[in-house]
C-alpha cells in the first residue's frame, strides 16, 4: 500500500548555550516539519499533546528529546509505520573517536553525559519490532557521526531485519553552517526531484542533489536493509514533479486507499500496480466483472471493487469533461473557490486539484444510500455558477442526466446561486476616524446589493467608546436591513478599525441588539489604514495583491511564524519589512506585551496577520497545527470558531477560536481601490 503507508515524524530544534545560538535553526525545523507533515509530500501524521512532532526549544534536555523520540517510536510501532527522525542544532564527538552527540540547552562539548548519543538513539528506535524503517535526517556540524554501528542493530531484537537510511550534513570531522542540508532539502521535496519517479528515496539520486546544493560540507548517506518482509520503500517524499509524461495520474489518494482496502479483502495478497493509468482502471474493472468467484475470494468485496472501479472510471470522464468545458477559465483559485462554494472539506483538496476534488466528492461526501454523482454535481454546479458564462453548458447537463442527477444538479445551481448572492452582500463598518481612542461616529457601506456603486452612510456614535460603536454598528444594520428585499438577509460584515483598536478589541463579541454580533453575522476583522488616501497606498495594496496570488498558488500553508526573538530586535526586523521578508501571511506565536506596536509595524506590509488571544492555552506547536488544518477555510471559519469558543464557555483547548486575525483578502483590496484614486468621501460618489 505505497501511497497510503502510515508515516510519523519526529523533528528537533535544540538550541545549546555553550556553542551560541543558531539564527535559522527555528526556521529550518519548521520548514522541515512542514514538508514532511504535509500530506502531498511527506505524508507524516501531525502529533500535537506533551510529545509532539516538532520540538524546538533552548531550553531542552536529553530527557526531552528521548522522551519524544519513544513517543515517536511507541506510535511507529503501533501503527506499523515507518518513522522519520530529524536532529537539527549541535553536535560534538569525543576526542579520538567518532560518535556524534547531539547538544541541548545545558550540553557542554566536555561532557558526553550532558548530551544525546545519536547513534544509540537510531539503534533503539530501528530496533523497535513493528516499526517498518527509520530514515534520519542529521544536520549537526560532525553529522556523520550519528551512523550507528550496523553490528549492533544485527545484534538486537529483531536480528538485524530492520531497515534505516541516514542523510547527514557533514564529514565527521566537519562543521556544519546555517543549516544548509535542511534548507536544501526543504526546497527539493517542495520543488520535487527531477528523474526520481513518483516518489523521493533518501538514495544516491537524492544526495547527489543535495550535493550540488549545499556547498563546504560534505552530504553523506548511510542506509542498512535487512528487512526481506517490508512491502514497500523507504521513501522520504512523494515527488512533487509527475514522471515524464505521467501527467498526475488517473487515481488520487482517496481512490486508491479506497481501492486498495476493497481489493486486499477481495482476493488477499492483490497488489495494484505503481502507478493506475485510465487504461490500467479499465481493464481492472473488466477483470473485477468477469472473474469467477475462486476459493479465498469474497463475493461481497468483489462487488465492492467493481463499485469502485466504476466510479474511479467515472471520475476520471468527469475529469476529462471539467477540462474540455473550463478549458479557458480553469485555474486553482477557481477550484478552490468551487470547493468551499460546494461545501467540501479543505482536505479534499490534493496534488491534482481538480482529480482530487472529484475523487473526493465521489468517494466521500456521499451518505449511505445516495447516487455517488449527488456530491459531484454540487461540485460541478458551483463551477458552472463560477465560470464567467452567460447560462450553463449543455455538456454539463447531459452529464447530469446520464447519471440520473438531473434534480440534484437543478437544485443545487438554485441552492448555490443563492448562497454567492448572500456572500457577495456585505456590510462594511469604517472606524478610521478613531485617532487616539473611540470614533464620534462610524461609516458604513453596503455592498453587492444591486446598486451600481456601494450605498454609503454615516451614524453618529451616542458616546466615543466601545458601547456607542456597538450601538452605532447596530444601526448600521438596521439601515442596511431596510435596503434589502425579502427574503435576502444579511451575513457579512466587515469592520475596519486602526491598529489600536485591533490590538484589543473583538468586534464580533459586542452585543448589537438582543445577541452578540458574531452569532448571526460572519464578522471579517480589516486594518482601515489600507482605506487612507495616501499617496503609498496604491503601492502598499498592489504589493498585498501580488502577495494573495502567490499564496493561491502555494500547496502548503503560505503562514510565515515570528518569535519573540525576531520582534526583540526591532531595527532587524524594520529592515526584513522594508526588504520583503513578511509580505505574505504573517503569524505571531505568542501574544506580545506590545501588540499595538507590532501590529502598527507589521499591518502596512502584511496582508494577513494571525496572533493568539492573551488568555489562548496551547503552545506554538499547537497554535501552528491549529492555522494548517483550517486554513483553506479562513477568514469565514473564524466565525464558527468564535461561535464554538462562547457555546464552551471560553474554556476550549487548543482550538482556533482562541486565534485572533486581520485579514485583507481580494474583495478587501477591491474595496479600498477608490480611495487609492484619493476618492476620499466615499465609494458611492466616484465619477
């Protein structure tokens, strides 16, 4: 089961003050983290609690990092799972000899006691039996010396049937710098390994590469396999580029999990081949039809693999049809955005886009006993709605037909339509006029109404503090109420305020009315700095446009993390702004004591900036994971968020409401585009 096989991660950033502090170490180990949790790429499994997956700290001990290790190696066991160990920071051999001894916080190059001995680490975790290999990644000065003895692990307890592949940084008897080995790595299986197949081996082609990469240090491989039961490679990644030719292949990862399982209990010991092209599914589903029910084989399963195979087949012509009709306006942001509009899940997005989505709406967003098209045809519906097109294509309909979803396509282009009209409408509330404190009065926009042009008006606050902008926001709604013909309602509202406000005020808590205004509406928090007309402003938007595509384009989480270190030094960190360092999303992993200032550095440059509450309850590691799993659903998922974060009484663990965030995505942008023309009244009297 190559593509579905169960992976963990452990990776370890230990900073040591007797050797000095490592600039780029955080970096790299969340670099790394990120790649090999990511699942199109290094497939590891995500491990959060007291043991977690990436542990970087200065103040770490031996007992920390052997602790985390047989956590590791104890959920690498019990899943049959190959783990993947990565020791990034310090390390030192003993005089005349060769080991490498890793270094944490209090490690002293004297004291072999005070350290980590990694090969007798790498030896106890490949020893462990039920865990299917080990690959190491070392990027410590004297790395090659993390190589255990290969007589010792032919001496333990699985006999030497056990498989481990070592990448190392350097020579043992060389220095390591900026973390190089890690850096490099971290763009090979991001950018993928050209000739290396569907999949990247810690193997002579990956080293190779990594030599060419990381300059004054000498790359090294060590790999020992003696395992003659092991069912599939050691492999560190899938690679990002397809084959020569394989385009992305007629099966994603839903498919052939789906597949895989329906065939292994359908006639045990089946394998499917490497790599299921349309013609391999075709002659699968031919044989899975016609072969006779053989001793060993299951009937039920037989029906089950001819059920699969027929709807893999369909959504490989569901695939094909997508790209003949879209041809011209297909893209990632088109796809994503049908995603959410369809209602599937962040996670049905994959390497192929399109392929993934459809395989995903088949095989997983139908209930028992429904066609497997009706989630389909949603998907397709959203597309139709989203494509710049004056009615919808009749090809699309013939496919509805012939699939015996005719209604369900029907009703869910009504359904649909009705749901972006309702996200298009949108109430915008203005505080810009807030200087030092509470605004007098507030402006408020209505957009996407019908009008030609946003309606605005202003209202007058009852007093300049936080209850009079409540109140005024509430009137706000009322007047954009009265606009509206029934039955629409409106859901959207967006409030723009300065960096002081920001920085301690949640909008969406403040009682309009009888409840507070985030239990109905969904509340998008905006900095009205990018609303000023001045004269940098169209530069600033423009550079946060540019910022957005490149995010659109990015399989992983495009979220770049700042530390206290960093914001320690403010005249670095004004350079790093003012150089392009942080001009995608930014996140801060603690909540600062001086957050209006950060916030005021940061909001000009930044398009979108995370932080957590001052009372959130999990670590960094957590705040990360939180951020990465819910991406693809932000900014409107904070709103649910919020909602779950009141209904626990604010005692949630680790959960994204705990999250704080400015965002200024393309409608934002757009709006704010006439007061770049120094339109300074308001949206509604641009000629």
């Amino acid at each position: 089961m190559t593509w579905e096989q169960r992976r963990h991660v452990l990776v370890v950033g230990a900073q040591s003050r007797a050797m000095g502090e490592l600039a780029r170490l955080e970096e790299a180990a969340h670099g790394l983290h990120a790649v090999l949790t990511d699942p199109a790429l290094g497939a590891c499994a995500v491990r959060t609690g007291d043991h977690p997956s990436l542990l970087v700290g200065a103040e770490l001990t031996p007992e920390d990092v052997r602790t985390a290790l047989r956590e590791a190696v104890c959920r690498a066991r019990d899943d049959n799972a190959v783990l993947v160990v990565a020791l990034l920071g310090h390390g030192f051999t003993a005089p005349q000899q060769t080991d490498l001894y890793y270094m944490v916080a209090e490690s002293e190059t004297g004291s072999i006691g005070s350290a980590v001995p990694v090969g007798q680490l790498l030896t106890t975790a490949v020893d462990e039996p039920g865990v299917e290999g080990v690959i190491a990644l070392v990027d410590t000065c004297h790395a090659a010396g993390a190589v255990p003895d290969a007589r010792g692990i032919a001496g333990g307890m699985r006999a030497g049937r056990a498989r481990l592949s070592v990448l190392t940084a350097a020579a043992a008897d060389q220095a390591a710098r900026d973390m190089r080995l890690t850096f490099a790595l971290v763009d090979v299986l991001r950018d993928g390994l050209t000739g290396a197949g569907p999949l990247v081996y810690p193997d002579a082609r990956l080293t190779e590469e990594l030599r060419g990469r990381v300059v004054g240090q000498v790359v090294g491989r060590f790999e020992y396999d003696s395992d003659p039961y092991a069912a599939d490679g050691l492999w560190l990644a899938r690679n990002a580029l397809p084959a020569p030719g394989a385009g992305g292949g007629a099966v994603g990862a839903a498919g052939r999990a789906d597949l895989e399982e329906a065939v292994t209990l359908w006639r045990a010991g089946t394998r499917l081949p490497a790599r299921l092209t349309r013609s391999a599914l075709d002659e699968l589903h031919t044989f899975a039809r016609l072969a006779d029910v053989t001793e060993g084989a299951d009937p039920l399963w037989q029906d089950r693999v001819t059920d699969v195979l027929a709807t893999l087949l369909g959504c490989c012509d569901l695939v094909a049809l997508l790209n003949t009709v879209f041809a011209e306006v297909l893209n990632s942001g088109l796809l994503r955005t049908a995603r959410q509009l369809a209602g599937l899940p962040p996670s049905a997005e994959g390497p192929d886009l399109l392929r993934d989505l459809v395989e995903y709406a088949a095989l997983r967003a139908t209930k028992v006993g429904e066609s497997p098209w009706k989630a389909p045809a949603r998907l397709v519906a959203a597309l139709a709605l989203l494509a710049p097109r004056g009615e919808v294509d009749a090809r699309l309909r013939e496919w509805a037909r012939r699939h015996g979803v005719v209604t369900e396509f029907n009703d869910a282009l009504t359904e649909l339509a009705r749901r972006r009209e309702q996200g298009e409408l949108r109430l915008v509330v203005s505080l810009a006029g807030a200087l030092t404190d509470w605004p007098d009065e507030v402006d408020a926009w209505l957009v996407g109404s019908g009008e030609p042009l946003p309606v605005h008006e202003r209202f007058r606050c009852e007093s300049a503090d936080q209850r009079g902008v409540g109140l005024a926001i509430g009137t706000a709604l009322n007047w954009a109420r009265r606009r509206l013909p029934a039955p629409e309602q409106l859901v959207n509202v967006d409030v723009a305020a300065p960096a002081h406000l920001l920085a301690s005020w949640q909008p969406e808590e403040d009682r309009v009315g009888r409840r507070r205004l985030g239990v109905n509406h969904t509340v998008v928090v905006r900095w009205s700095g990018r609303m000023d007309p001045m004269e940098e402003n169209a530069e600033m938007n423009d550079a946060a446009r540019k910022a957005l595509r490149d995010m659109a384009a990015c399989a992983s989480v495009p979220v770049e993390w700042i530390g206290a270190s960093v914001l320690r030094d403010r005249p670095r960190f004004e350079q790093d702004l003012e150089t392009g360092r942080y001009d995608t999303a930014v996140g801060l992993d603690h909540h600062p004591d001086t957050l209006q200032d950060v916030l005021e550095q940061l909001l000009p440059y930044a398009p979108i900036i995370l932080w957590p509450r001052p009372d959130a309850r999990f670590d960094d590691i957590r705040l990360r994971a939180q951020v990465e799993h819910h991406w693809r659903s932000l900014p409107a998922g904070f709103a649910e968020a919020y909602r779950t974060r009141w209904a626990a009484d604010h005692t949630c663990r680790s959960c994204l409401g705990d999250l704080r965030a400015v965002w200024h995505d393309e409608f934002w942008l757009e709006f704010c585009r006439p007061f770049e023309q120094r339109v300074v009244a308001g949206p509604e009297e641009e000629q």
